[in-house]
C-alpha cells in the first residue's frame, strides 16, 4: 500500500487499501489517498470505521479542514471547547469540521459498524492529529 519512492504530480495512481492501520483518534483507518501512497500535494481522503459502541479519542486536526460522508450507520459528534456541542449524522449526509476544532464521533449503534469517507486538504494521514482534553478547555481563546 505504501509507495517509497515520490510520485510524479502527473500520474494517475489507483490505490487499493489492502489493511487498516491504527490512528491517534483509536480508530480503524483504510488509507487511500496520501501524499505517502499517490504523492498527494494537497488533500488526503480515507474510510474510518467506527465498530459498533466505538468512540473516537478526542482531537483536532491542526491547520486543516476536514469533510466527512457517512456510507452506513449513525454518528455523533461532540465538538468544540469542552465537547459541549453535538451534531448527529447519519448514511448519506455530509459534515464538516473546520481547522483545529475539537471534536470526538461516537458510534450510535451498539451492534452494527459505522463506516464514512473522510477528506481533508492535508496529504499527510496522522502527522497533524492533536490530542484533546476537554477537562483542560476552558473555552478561552
């Protein structure tokens, strides 16, 4: 799956997830588009699976945007200072979660797996996902 060698901007890579990989925010991940596997410059694009009564490890992604598209199941997600927002997504709906806020998704389903797209306009997979504490945010600036 991983590509050593740089790809040229001009070439059209197919990318095949043949495993998941372990995350910082503690879920499966299936790459496929990277600056690592197609020699992205300016986005990445994956599927997370979130098993059934899964939680995310709070985090925020630093200095980059990221769009989601739910494919099956239903998600809440917690965001901002503290975590004292919600917004629940389910199949067929989109969200989008801008830089560096914080936010943690949780499964709804206890007994079937949620699995969505995730995009963002970083090549990089996990070099710019930063840890969250809700109890340390006061909300401040």
């Amino acid at each position: 799956m991983s590509n050593p060698n740089p790809i040229p901007s001009r070439t059209v890579v197919a990318v095949r997830p043949d495993r998941e990989i372990a995350t910082r925010q503690r879920l499966p991940y299936f790459v496929g588009i990277s600056g690592e596997t197609a020699g992205s410059r300016g986005l990445s694009m994956h599927m997370v699976v979130i098993p059934p009564g899964g939680v995310a490890a709070p985090h925020r992604h630093r200095g980059y945007e990221t769009a989601i598209y739910v494919l099956e199941g239903s998600v809440e997600t917690r965001y901002g200072p503290g975590l004292r927002e919600r917004v629940v997504t389910g199949a067929g709906e989109f969200l989008f979660i801008p830089p560096d806020v914080p936010h943690q998704a949780f499964n709804l389903s206890d007994s079937a797996p949620a699995r969505a797209i995730v995009a963002r306009n970083d090549p990089a997979e996990q070099e710019n996902v930063v840890a969250y504490d809700p109890a340390e945010d006061d909300g401040e600036p």
